[in-house]
C-alpha cells in the first residue's frame, strides 16, 4: 500500500469515528434530559410541616390565537416571594430564564446577556400565557391558596378567587374573572397539582409536573441579580425580536 492510500485510510477511518462519537452525542442529549425530567418517584408524604421551598421539572403547552408552544422547565421557589424559572427547548437548550425577588423581575437571555425588566405579572404572562404573581403561581403548584399575602396581593389584582373542593378538601378547581385552572391529578394524597389545565380568553393549556422536591437546601445568592451589571437591558419588543430571530 502506498503512502498516499495509507494516508487516505487513516482519514476514512478518523472520519467514520468521529461521526461515530457525534452520533452517540446527539442520541444521548435528548436522553440525559429526559431522564433528567422523568416523573419524580419521590413520595411527598408526609409533607413539612412548614413548607419553604419547591424546585421540580414541569412541561407545559401553550396555546394561543398564533399557534402553541411546548417546552419544559426548572423551577425553584423561595416562599413567600422569590423564584427562579429556566425554560428549555424540548431537545434541552436552554431558551430564556426568569429571576423574581422581592425587588425586581426580570426575564434574561443568558446566551446574549441581555434582559428585560417588567411587573411580575407581565413576566409570568410570557410563561403561562396569562397574568399571575409569583406567589399565585407558586399557590398553583401546591394547592395552597391562602395566607395574608394572598389577600394583599388580591388587593390589588383582577379580583377574587373563587375555588371547588374535592372530597378530600383539596382545591380541585378555581377561577378569577375569565381565567380558570383544573387540577386533573395530584401528587398522592397531597394538595400539589402534578397534572392541571388552564383556560383563559387569550390563551389555553396543560401544564404537568415532572420531578418535584421541598425544601431542599440551595446555594447561596440563586435569586440575587447582581450579574445584570453585565447584561444589557432591553425593550419587550428588541427582546421577542432576539427570540423569532433564534427561532
């Protein structure tokens, strides 16, 4: 064999390994995430006796007037009033993030450092499709729905809740002015929503719990916003644009 055949072979055979090694990647990105956000197994019971924080994976579909998305995301909350949310892709890239403490809300493009600084409410609206507070959608998850901070916070929005009970009195359903949730399965013999659906004038849809866990520790500053020095700030309008044109 002469020199150049060998070397043209060699070339074959790297070639054919590296496709190889990309085809293993790309086969196993997907996996990891879905392993990643299989449904949790863990039992709830008995719950804490107080409950301070909720971190999970949920998977979502939105249906608006334009069409629906799917996505998942990480959630970690900090009752009463801090939260982070990280939305990904169905393949596991990350598209946006939401940061909520008790003096900002913010919605970040991590891949582009850039960031837009709304009400909560506004910044719940492009997750769900509807207006919540952080705390409103953290009663969503758990069942809770009540407390002093639920009453001030209502003080100030859409109007009252109005709720139905199952025979174990859990909040099955509730509803405020043209929105309304359905919880279509809990977690055990817990309030927590594991499966619910929501219904609203300008949007609709389903929103299932893939992994949670309570009051697990967390690492110091998860909610703290003092990176945004290097991110730039932008408008709701540069930010869908950013968002269509990665799309």
């Amino acid at each position: 064999m002469n020199v150049k055949k060998r070397f043209f072979t060699k070339r074959v055979r790297k070639r054919g390994k590296l496709n190889i090694v990309l085809q293993v990647l790309l086969f196993s990105l997907p996996l990891f995430f879905i392993i990643l956000c299989r449904p949790s197994r863990i039992s709830l019971l008995p719950l804490p006796s107080k409950i301070e924080r909720i971190e999970g994976y949920a998977s979502i579909k939105v249906t608006e007037e334009h069409g629906s998305v799917r996505s998942k995301f990480f959630f970690l909350f900090k009752l009463p009033h801090q939260g982070r949310i990280e939305v990904f892709h169905m393949m596991g890239r990350t598209i946006y993030q939401i940061i909520v403490n008790e003096e900002k809300a913010v919605f970040l493009l991590p891949s582009k450092k850039v960031y837009w600084q709304g009400e909560e409410e506004e910044i719940i609206d492009k997750l769900l499709g509807f207006r919540l507070n952080l705390y409103e959608m953290i009663n969503l998850l758990s069942g809770e729905w009540e407390g002093r901070e639920l009453e001030t916070i209502n003080e100030k929005s859409l109007g009252s809740w109005n709720f139905i009970k199952d025979e174990k009195r859990r909040i099955k359903s509730g509803q405020r002015g043209e929105f309304h949730f359905e919880v279509k399965e809990f977690f055990q013999n817990t309030p927590f929503a594991r499966i619910l659906t929501f219904n609203h004038l300008q949007s609709r849809g389903r929103l299932k719990i893939l992994k949670i866990n309570l009051n697990q520790p967390i690492k110091k500053g998860t909610f703290s916003l003092s990176f945004l020095d290097k991110y730039k700030r932008k408008s709701w309008a540069e930010i869908e644009k950013i968002l269509a044109d990665e799309n």
